[in-house]
C-alpha cells in the first residue's frame, strides 16, 4: 500500500503531462530558454551577464535537450519530469506527515490542478522549482525528526539548487523557519547553518541578478488582494474546483495543525510576495507555483481526516469520489490548457509564414533588440534571414549606422515585434530603416507581429 501510494500519483501527473504536450506552440519565454540552451557557452555567458542569470541553471540543464533545435517534447521534457517528481514528493511528503491516505490523495489532487499540469508542459524552470521545493521540504521534515549533519547538508544543498532555479522561490525558507521554530526550537541554530550556507553560495548569483531586475521586472505591476484570489482561481482552474480544494486544504490545515509547515509554506510566500511587491513588484502567479504542492497535500489530508469519520466501504470510497469530482471540474480547464492556441504566442505558425513567404536575400529586423531570443525557437525559417540587428557571432546589436549599410543590398525586411507602442515605434534602428522601406500590413501570432518591409 505505501509503494502504490507514492507511485500512484506518479504516474497519474507523468499520464497527464504527457498528454497533448506537442499540441500547444512553444512561445516567447520558451523560445528564450530554447534559444539560450543552445548557444554557444561563450555568448551564453555573456546574456547571462547582462540578462537572465536567475535561469542560468536551468539553461544549463535544458542544453542537452535542445541539442540540434530540439523538439517540443524535448524543451518539455524536464518540466514534465519535474511534475512527476514533484507529484512521488508530495505523496512521499503527505505519508510522512499524515498516513500513506492522505499523500495518496494529495499527489492525485496536485496532478489534477490545471495550474501544475500547465507548467508541466512548458519549457521553463517552474515545474522543476517546484519539485525542488518538496524536496527541500521533504528533508527538513526528514532532519527535524532525526536530525544528523548528513541530512542538514542534503537540505543545505536543495535549499541552494532551490534559489538557483528561481530566487523568488527562497520565500518558502520564512516558512521553514516558522516550522523549525514551532516544532523543534532546539534544531533552529543548525537549521540556521544550513541556510546561511546556502545563501552565502548564492550570492554571486543574487549580486548579478540584482542589478538585472528592472529589465527583467519592468512588465510587473503591484498586486492587490484581488490578485492573491485570482491566484487560486488560476490553480484550479475556475472558481467551483477552486472552492472545493480549498475547503479541504483549509480542513487539512486544521487537522494537521500540529505539523503546521504545510499551511505555512502556502501563507507565507504568498503574503511575502504581495508585501515585497508594494515596492518592488516581484509577483507573478507562476512565480508562486512552489505554494501549489503543499495546497494540494493540504487537500489530500483534508479529505482523508473527513474519509476517516466514515465506516467501512464509504471511507474508501467518499476519497475517490472526491478526487473524481476534483478532477470533473478541472477538465474543462485541463482540455483548454492543451489547445493550438492556449499560449500568448504561436511561434510555430510564425514560422511556418516566414518559411512559406520568406525569398532568399531577405533580412530581419528584430525589434526589440533581444527579440531573436524570444521567437527563433523555430530555427530553420531564420537561419535563410539576413540578421540586421546583430551581426555574426557578435553579442552587441548593430548601431543605426551599422544596420543601415548591412541593409544597403537588401529589397525586402521582415521585421519581428511585439506592437510598436512608442517603447518600440521610436527604436533608432527601426528609424533609420523606415527612411529606405515601406511597411505592409502586420500579420499577427499572438502577441508577436510580422510586418514584411521592402524598398522604396
């Protein structure tokens, strides 16, 4: 019975995360991190330096799937890796603190919501911050039980892998601070080492990373509370799941209200997210998807602490209603997640004109100038594109001069963009290229524009 309960959910997230994964296009981010993974180490040094260090492991990690392009499954595939780990930890997790039951019905209920099975097929490192949050948790519970320098050092090492794939993910530590406090107040002092020296190994990364927030960060806005509810809202899916897993993570919560680490890994970062936000804003709801399991464990222990009350075939079977019920309720979601359409851009049908329309001796012009990253995904119709904005092998974009005598053979520019507000229309390249060539009509893929470009 214990086996089952870890593997169970498992492979239920594996099952799930599979399906239809090459449906939806990659975009922008992913093409980022597909792009990126498949530099060459020196240029990719130099982005990091300048953009992007917070990813820098995941870029790491995801070069050997992009090798050669790398196909959507690929890009995928770590991210769904990831949900299934994540999903064994959860349940690994919930049998430690609560019963093989209630990990049970916490992993089927993590590999249900829409919001994990979304990042489980994105090319991107939330998935796998999560994972290593239910590590990191995993072994703090472990260490508090039976505390040895061997399992400090374990928790030392996840907390660092933690902040390495997303720093964000390091508001889950006030957390475990609060857990050790209430629970073992004799082990802070090594759980203090333990973290102080995960975070004195990452400070090169917070020194370079800081000073690459605002180009990171400028889409961001201060949250309100109507933010943290649409939050949840975007975890389940709509707001009828997001009732019913609520109601019993919030019984869960009540219940194991003794080992109080799970309600504070879902209130703690949440509330340091919306209070760090108020003046420098940080939050975006991926961001916060290493909350998602602990939510989803506080489920699985609510409704096994209310099975519980029920005699003979009703305990067992009221549980396997309720994942059902969760699960009826997230399939809308689940089914819309994995449409063509389902992501801000569609990068493959972007392609797929260039490469149809696209005649030899064409270039392109990426506004702005980092764009190449964020559409390129795609390769091959870009490989044929003369490059205006950079020139080859060479990081630092062309000045208006520059571009302008790169261009002086061309007939036709295609200029990929996102929509040319002022931040954009008044680019010096794109100015000096409007003085030869003439714009027609944009065609769109989401939130990127394709207009082709010839001369006067």
């Amino acid at each position: 019975m214990d086996t089952a309960a870890v593997w169970v959910p498992a492979i239920v997230a594996l099952a799930l995360g599979s399906w239809r994964i090459t449906v939806p296009s990659l975009w922008r981010d992913e093409s980022v991190s597909g792009v990126v993974a498949r530099l060459p180490l020196s240029y990719m040094r130099q982005l990091i330096g300048d953009i992007d260090a917070v990813h820098a492991l995941y870029y790491l990690l995801l070069r050997p799937f992009a090798a050669s392009g790398g196909s959507e499954f690929l890009l995928r595939l770590p991210s769904l890796l990831a949900f299934g780990a994540a999903a064994y930890g959860v349940a690994a997790l919930g049998r430690r603190l609560a019963g093989p039951l209630a990990g049970l019905y916490g992993g089927l209920i993590y590999a249900l919501l829409p919001m994990a099975d979304r990042y489980a097929q994105e090319a991107r490192s939330y998935a796998i911050v999560s994972a290593v949050a239910v590590l990191a948790t995993w072994l703090l519970v472990a260490a508090l039980s039976d505390a040895s320098r061997r399992r400090y050092a374990a928790y030392a090492v996840s907390v660092f892998l933690l902040g390495s794939f997303h720093l964000y993910a390091l508001l889950l530590l006030p957390a475990h601070a609060l857990a050790v406090r209430l629970a073992r107040p004799r082990r802070v002092l090594p759980w203090v080492i333990s973290v102080a020296a995960a975070c004195a190994a990452l400070l090169p990364l917070v020194a370079v990373a800081s000073g690459e927030r605002e180009a990171q960060l400028f889409w961001v806005s201060p949250p309100d509370w109507r933010d943290v509810g649409a939050f949840f809202g975007e975890v389940a899916g709509n707001a009828a799941a997001a009732v019913v897993v609520l109601a019993l993570a919030a019984y869960g919560a009540w219940r194991s209200r003794r080992t109080p680490v799970l309600a504070l890994w879902v209130v703690l970062p949440l509330l340091g997210f919306f209070v760090i936000s108020q003046v420098h804003p940080i939050y975006s709801p991926r961001y916060a998807l290493f909350v998602v399991p602990a939510l989803a464990l506080l489920a699985g222990i609510g409704l096994e602490r209310a099975a519980s009350a029920l005699r003979g075939g009703l305990a067992y079977a009221a549980p396997a209603v309720a994942v059902v019920l969760v699960g009826a309720l997230t399939a809308s979601t689940q089914v819309a997640i994995r449409e063509p359409d389902s992501r801000p851009d569609d990068l493959r049908s972007l392609a797929a004109v260039l490469a149809a329309e696209e005649r030899p001796g064409d270039g392109a012009l990426y506004v702005p100038q980092r764009f190449h990253l964020f559409v390129s995904v795609y390769e091959a119709p870009y490989e044929h594109l003369v490059d205006l904005t950079n020139a080859p092998g060479v990081y630092e974009p062309r000045t208006p001069a520059e571009m302008t005598a790169a261009a002086a053979g061309l007939q036709r520019v295609w200029l990929i963009s996102p929509d040319l507000t002022p931040r954009y229309a008044n680019d010096p390249r794109l100015q000096a290229l409007r003085r030869d060539f003439t714009s027609g009509p944009a065609k769109r893929f989401g939130s990127i524009r394709l207009a082709l470009l010839t001369r006067k």
